[in-house]
C-alpha cells in the first residue's frame, strides 16, 4: 500500500523559510485520498479546493505557479529578547 499523503506543518517553518513548495504529485495524491476523486491533472476546482484546505490547516496563503502550490507560513521574529 503506498504511503498516505499528509498536509505540510506550518510549525516547521521559520523566519529564513517560511515557505513550502508542494508538487503536483503531491496536491494530486493528496486531493484524491481526501475527496475519493480520481484526478489525473491539477484543474482550477483542485487548486481553490487545496488552497482552502491549506488555509483552515494553517498555512497563511496557498499560490500556485504553474502546477505547483506555494504554502507561505506565517511566521514572525520575536524581537523582544
């Protein structure tokens, strides 16, 4: 059995890598274990569904470019140490 698809955590990043980029293998695998649909290509009802998963699991913003998504964590700096 192949190995399941999991959301990126936006806790592993930091103020020197506050993003992720996720292939397309990726947004796919993962989109079709979570729907029970069987995509075979990125579609714009995929992306705004990956989007809206990423955000409510935490990431700031979801973009993609091309095929691939770009999760941005919002991470800040504590300065006051």
């Amino acid at each position: 059995m192949a190995r399941p698809f999991i959301i990126p955590d936006p806790k592993d990043r930091s103020v020197n890598e506050p993003t992720k980029v996720v292939s397309a293998n990726q947004v796919l695998g993962f989109y079709n274990q979570s729907t029970g649909d069987k995509k075979e290509r990125i579609v714009e009802s995929v992306k705004e569904w990956y989007k809206q998963t990423m955000r409510d699991n935490g990431w700031g913003d979801a973009t993609f470019h091309g095929n691939q998504c770009v999760l941005t964590a919002n991470v800040k700096l504590d300065n006051t140490k």
